[in-house]
C-alpha cells in the first residue's frame, strides 16, 4: 500500500505551534536502579478466539485465531521479525477448554457455539498438525514461546457452587502433548497454567489450595520430562486477575521454586463498549488507579520471592475484545505505553499485549495484517528501553508523564514522554540527581551529543486516527510489506525537549552519566 503524504499534514504542525507551552524540569536518578524488567519485556498474546466470537453487536474475531491464522502472509511474519526476537504466548479465555490430539485423544472437535459451554463455546482441539504448523511459523520468525495450558482438564462443575471446578486435574494429555513437543524438538520457553481461573474467575475458578497443588503436579511433570536444566521450559502461573487471599494462599501451598513466574492480568479500562473509553485513556488519575495492582503484586513476589518475579501475562486494556473506538487507534497509546511504563517501576518482567493479532485491541489489522498504531509504540520501546528501569521526578501537569531506563543500546539513557493534554505542549530540561545527597541541588544536564528523538502523532491530529507519524513521517507500509524505517531525529542537545500535545516521544540521550547504566 503507498501513501499520498510523504509528511504528516501542515495543519497539524500548525496546531501545535499555537498550544500554549510549559517548562519542566525532570530530574532522573541515575545513581541506582529502582526495578529491572527481562530483556524481552514487549511481549503480544495469540488467542483461540474462532470467528464466531462476537461482544456489543460485533464480532471482530475474523479469522485471527490460533487455530484459523493464515501464517503466509508476509505483513504477519515482518511485523514479528521486526522485534527480533518477540515473546508470544499462546493462550487466552477458551485455552482450558482446549484439548490435544495426541495419545488417548482421538477426536478433534472445532469449537461451536454453545449456550451453556464456557464462554459459548464447545472443547475445541489442537492437531498436532497445526501444532507442526506453528512451530514452523514460530522458528521462522524468531519467536520466544510461552504456551498457556489447559488447566480444567478432568475437573468437573461444582452442582453447588456456579462457575468453580473442583477434583483434581489430570495431567495425562498434558504429558503426551509434551512428550511431542519434546519429539519434535519444539523449543517453549514457558507453560503458564490455566487462564484466569483464581480468585473469582472469569467464567469459571479454581480453589487457590487445589490450584497450588496442581501447579506442583505440573512442575514435577516438566523436571520429569525435560531432563536438561537448560532446556527445561520455567513454570507460570497463575494467569488471571490479582485477589490478594487466593494469590497468598496459592503460593503458600505451591512453596518455593515450583511457580518460577507469578503471572496476572490487567484490563483496568472496563467493557469494550463503554462510552467514556476515550475520557479514561486521558485521565491520569484514572490510569494512575491500576498502580494498586502493582503494588499489591510485587508485595506478594516480595514474599514468596518466585526466581522469575512478577509477569503480567494479559492486558488488552477494554475487555471482551476492546474498544472498536479506541483500541485501534493513535490515543490507545496513552494507555498502553503508560501501563507498560508503570508497570516496568513496580519490578513486573513482562508485559503482554492482548493481542498481537484479533479482536479490536490487536497490534495488527486483523484482516490486512497492517500494523496499528500500538504496534509502532511497542516496537520502539522494545528497540530503546532497556531492562535497567530509573526512578524519575518532576513538577508539572500531571497530563505529562515520564519513565527513564538505561538505554537499549549503550551508552545513555532513554525516556518516553506522553502528554495527555490536548492543548499544552511541554518544553522539557533535565537534571542528573546528586546521589546521597537528598540536600544538593541537583546538578542540570547539558548535553554535549546531539539527542535522538522519536516523536509520535496521529495523522490529522485527531487521536481517534488509526495512522500514527513518526516525526511527521507516516508510519504506512509499502507493498513489500517491511516495517517501515523508524528512524530517529538529531536534535541539539543545547535545546529543550519539546513535547506537543496529545503525542508520545521517546528520547534516548547518549552522554547522560547515569552510574546504574554503566
């Protein structure tokens, strides 16, 4: 596909000229690391989603499913060798209700709607034949795998209490799933345990002490089967919504060094359908809220101390597919990489995106396979932001904000700036903090080497655009199908960074002396 503009439009660079502008001053503490994320912190979700799945009189499910997804085409396997590599998991809501044709299992059934299945849906299957398909994909392009497994396998609806599962799960099918994968000289990275079964569930829940019990049945079955340390597959779970009680109980009956990550989901924008989405992604306060749940999380880890920490292994944002307003479009931004940012200081490894492809909320079209506008955001932060994350201060709007890590690329530091505002730009200094010294002034950062900026607008200035521009390029692919080149501006490092309103910029500063970054 080719694109008229070769820049984004006067008109915008006009409006922006005219928004009222502020002076900040923001203060990176660079003598210590306040958190690190794994080196593969970007990560995206497929789903099992077939293309009857529909929410609010729609259903943008098409065919992007796991067991659907055409893998040919070449828009899919760029936009995810683009990341070089990227950590995907296979999983999502119909993943416990998923069994595997291999050994006792003779029968593949596809999922059919259902009135009183989970979720109105039937057991689904995975073929082996599929699974050979995707792991082909998944060698092609490069792919980090964590596979979410089906965790009600032989439990049974509780007649007294809706929606919990009680016995015991039975591990068999999970054990010659493994046997082939293992054949076949598959690499998984990581098996996550069921999908949002603890505390009050998602369709259907699981008692934290059964669940820990399971999980341990679980690991002993991977120390069994995988008989090399350094090809064993690490044990997640347990994938749902963080409730204090069922996560401590879960870890306390689990022990030590069996779950190796301590996985939850975050989908603090509420329904897909809600009418005030655009209001909430532009609230501050509003996404300030879900730092609760990080804190609530890392409290646990810091307990139970699991070697993998804290991964939030789901995030979509609006549940039950997105927002067809929102979710594919440039202001979706101000919610995903803040979350990302925020998340990052509360210690959390990972960070998945719900999902790379399907639903409203996906980093691609679901049918051309286009990169939204997320997609270019994630993509950024997993080239500049490495995993050695900075504490950051600052006196200003609260519509502005700021997250620093050492670079990804040494040397330097690099930041994203988000300016929620829609009609004030920001003209931004930096200052060095005087370790150990809380009484000093802090010492003002005059650069010497040009700066490396990547600033990120909607088309037209409209947020509800699904084409973003990089600094004023935009972001569209040509009919071969690459990522476009995203490269950064040199901007003199004797000038304020300026951040216009209502954009994302990512700053990477390359003589900034920061002694964590070393």
């Amino acid at each position: 596909m080719n694109f008229k503009f070769a820049f984004c439009p006067i008109i915008l660079l006009l409006s922006v000229s005219l928004s009222f502008a502020q002076n900040v001053n923001v203060v990176i503490h660079g003598a210590a690391s306040i958190a690190k994320t794994d080196d593969n912190f970007v990560c995206v979700t497929l789903d099992w989603w077939p293309a009857e799945k529909c929410d609010y009189n729609q259903c943008p499910w098409g065919k992007a499913g796991i067991l659907n997804l055409d893998l040919r085409y070449g828009a899919l396997i760029n936009a995810i060798k683009a990341f070089n590599p990227l950590r995907i998991k296979v999983g999502g809501s119909l993943q416990d209700n998923v069994v595997y044709k291999v050994g006792e299992v003779s029968s593949c059934p596809n999922f059919m709607k259902r009135e009183d299945g989970l979720f109105g849906f039937s057991q689904g299957c995975l073929s082996m034949e599929r699974w050979d398909q995707l792991n082909r994909f998944f060698n092609h392009t490069g792919v980090k795998l964590t596979f979410g497994l089906n965790a009600l396998f032989g439990r049974n609806e509780s007649q007294t209490e809706k929606g919990l599962w009680i016995g015991d799960w039975q591990p068999q099918n999970t054990r010659d799933f493994m046997q082939y994968t293992i054949s076949k000289g598959y690499k998984v990275d990581s098996y996550e345990f069921g999908n949002q079964l603890s505390g009050s569930g998602m369709g259907a829940k699981v008692d934290a002490k059964q669940y820990g019990k399971d999980v341990i049945v679980l690991k002993n079955l991977v120390k069994e089967l995988y008989a090399h340390p350094e090809t064993e597959p690490k044990v997640l779970g347990p994938g749902g919504f963080y409730e204090e009680k069922w996560f401590n109980t879960f870890l306390e009956v689990s022990g030590q060094g069996v779950v190796d990550g301590l996985t939850h989901h975050i989908y603090n924008l509420g329904p897909g359908d809600d009418p005030n989405m655009m209001n909430k992604v532009l609230d501050p306060s509003y996404l300030s809220q879900v730092s609760q749940t990080y804190k609530g999380v890392s409290d646990v880890i810091n307990k139970f101390r699991p070697q993998l920490g804290a991964w939030v292994s789901e995030s979509g944002g609006a549940l039950k597919g997105g927002s067809k307003d929102v979710s594919r479009t440039f202001a979706d931004g101000f919610w995903y990489l803040d979350q990302m940012g925020m998340a990052s200081t509360y210690d959390q490894k990972v960070f998945y995106r719900q999902a790379l492809i399907g639903g409203n909320y996906g980093l691609l079209n679901a049918t051309t396979f286009v990169p939204n506008p997320d997609y270019y955001g994630a993509l950024l932060w997993h080239r500049l932001m490495g995993s050695t994350v900075l504490a950051v201060t600052k006196e200003s709007d609260p519509n502005l904000r700021v997250y620093a890590h050492c670079a990804k690329k040494k040397p330097g530091v690099s930041l994203i700036f988000i300016n929620l505002s829609k009609d004030r730009s920001f003209n931004i200094t930096l200052s060095n903090a005087k370790p150990g010294d809380a009484g000093k002034p802090n010492y003002e950062f005059v650069g010497k080497q040009n700066r490396e900026e990547y600033h990120l607008r909607a088309l037209t200035g409209d947020i509800k655009d699904d084409i973003v521009c990089l600094n004023d390029v935009p972001m569209v692919q040509a009919d071969s199908k690459d990522i476009p080149a995203m490269d950064p501006k040199l901007v003199d490092a004797s000038t304020p960074i300026s951040i216009v309103a209502q954009s994302i910029a990512y700053v990477t500063i390359r003589d900034f002396e920061a002694p964590a970054c070393v």
